[in-house]
C-alpha cells in the first residue's frame, strides 16, 4: 500500500514538473513534449485509479492527437517563442 | 497603483472565502451517493441490460442522448476547421510535408497501419465488453492514418469517402434513436434483445451506436489531420 501511495506521488510531481517545463521552456516543439509528458503520465495515473476507460481516451487523444497537432502549427508558424517579436524591433528600440 | 492592487487582492479573497464556505454548505447530492447510486448502477447494469462494461452502458444507454450531442460537437468542430483551412487547401494542394520518412520509417509504419486498424476496430467493436468505446478505436484508426501519412509524402485519403463514411453513421445513429421511439416510446429506447452477459452480440443497440461512433470520430479526426496537414502557410 505504501509503495502504491509513493507511486502516485511520484507521478504527480512528474506531472507537476512536467508542466513547470513547459511553461517555462521557450522552444515551443519542447513545451509541447511536456504537455505530451503529462498525458502520459496522466493516463498511467488514470490506469492506477482503476478507470481504463478514462485512461484509453487520454491516452489516445492526450498524448498522440494533441501533441501531433501541436506540432503540425508549430510547423507551419514560428518555433520560438519570442521569435515573432525578433523579426519586428520594439517600441523601447526604436527609441 | 499599489493600493488599488492590494484593494482587488483583499476583495477577491473574502469574495473566495463567501464562495467556499457556501460551497461547502451545499449537499451536491451527497445522501443519494450514501444510498448508493453507484451500487444501483453496478448491481443493475450487468443483470438487466446484460452489459459487463457499466461505463459504456451508461453512456451509450441511459445517457444516448448527450453521446449524440457529443458527437455533434465533434462534427461541427472538425467541419468549422476545415471551412476554415479550405482556402489554402485549393490553392495549393500540396502537402507541407513534402519529403518521404527514410526507409526504415515507411517500412515499419506500412508494417504497424493494419495493427493499429485493427486494435481500433477491436476496441470500438468490443466496446460493451472491454474498457474503451467508440470514440477511443476511432481516434486509435485515426492515429494509424496519421502514421502513414506522415510516412509517405504521396499518401492521400478522399474526402469524398471520409464525409460519406462520417455522413453514413451519423444516420445510423439517428435512425437507431428513431426505431427506438417507434418501438418503446423514447428516443434512443433499447428495443433490441440483451442477450446474455459477455457475449459479442448483446446488449441491446450500444454495438451498433458504438460502431456507429466508431466510424463516424475516426472518419472526422482523419480528414482533421488531414486538412492540417495539407495546410501550407
């Protein structure tokens, strides 16, 4: 039972560390890995909790339809974050 | 500047102590979970409806309803991003993936594609007996197309075919719920016979809605992926 309750625990932080990541990353492609990460993570929490339902559906949609279609937008705009403010120089610059 | 900060602070923390401690004074149905809901659900769904999987009873049974307005939400969704994305489709018509994967990846994604079509449809199709559903084999077979084309650079799905297969089981979900109210009275009654517990074809109609749904999520989420995909900037 106590390894059980370290395991959830552990996972949580994972998750919370994960999205800690991808906030804080700049490389959008990484930040979208994170939140992939806390799919996962998720879906094996929901597994732990005993509803493979839920956890078929995270699984599926949370780490590979999300992310792919992340990754497809980030393909098709910028990669970083402030690359869109990189391109036009700032007010503060001009100055 | 500080002031008016500390003023909005302070009033937002005792309006969120009013708010919790009325929270917490509500009931939100706490005495029906001690009758047991739950033991209702799980005791009467395997003897009555001769379903072993109660989530899949409840939502594609007791709750039809809203499957078919979740379903609906999905359709339009996908249908406002492709109207969205049609402009640059027409124009273009290329992909923005234009190179191959290396030999290794075509080969092992042509190699992957039927299992992974297969696990789908074994999900959506076992859907009464084992967890899962329609929605999760659909969004499965639409992972698989979207290994293969991002495989291939010349791979393409029709259109045609995917609005066709997605129209078609819409209906099909329609015209069950209709037969239903012609036979028992309400939209999307159970008028079909439940068979016993653990075989394939029991149950009554959630097979059919969830082969139906099947289709009809992994129909949509493959043109999505497509149209993305073919979207050039």
């Amino acid at each position: 039972m106590i390894y059980y309750l370290i395991l959830i625990f552990f996972l949580l932080l994972l998750m919370i560390g994960a999205a800690i990541y991808s906030i804080v990353q700049k490389d959008l492609l990484y930040a979208v890995i994170g939140t992939g990460l806390i799919s996962l993570v998720l879906s094996v929490l929901f597994l732990l909790l005993q509803a493979p339902d839920v956890a078929l559906t995270e699984a599926a949609i949370g780490v590979a339809l999300t992310t792919i279609i992340f990754i497809i937008t980030i393909r098709n705009t910028v990669r970083f974050e402030d690359e869109v403010y990189q391109k036009k120089p700032s007010k503060t610059e001009a100055k | 500047m500080k002031m008016k900060k500390i003023l909005v602070i302070s009033l937002l923390a005792v309006f969120g102590v009013y708010l919790t401690e009325a929270l917490f004074k509500l009931d939100f149905g706490r005495q029906f979970f001690q009758q047991g809901v739950k033991d209702f659900y799980l005791v009467t769904t395997p003897m009555k409806l001769q379903v072993a999987n109660v989530v899949t009873a409840i939502v594609v049974n007791f709750r039809g309803f809203d499957t078919l307005g979740e379903v609906t939400v999905l359709f339009l969704a996908t249908t406002a991003m492709g109207s969205i994305l049609y402009k640059g489709r027409h124009q273009l018509g290329e992909r923005a993936v234009l190179f191959s994967g290396s030999r290794i990846v075509t080969t092992g994604s042509r190699l992957l594609f039927p299992a992974i079509i297969l696990l789908g449809a074994y999900v959506f199709i076992h859907g009464h007996l084992t967890p899962g559903g329609g929605f999760q084999g659909g969004v499965i077979i639409a992972t698989g197309f979207l290994l293969m084309l991002m495989a291939y650079a010349d791979y393409s799905v029709s259109h045609i075919v995917l609005s066709v297969v997605e129209s078609l089981a819409g209906i099909t979900f329609a015209t069950i719920g209709l037969l239903g109210m012609l036979h028992g009275g309400s939209f999307l009654q159970d008028f079909l016979p439940n068979g016993s517990l653990n075989d394939l074809l029991s149950g009554g109609i959630i097979p059919i809605i969830y082969i139906a749904v099947g289709f009809k999520v992994g129909a949509e989420l493959t043109g999505l992926i497509y149209t993305a995909l073919n979207e050039k900037d």
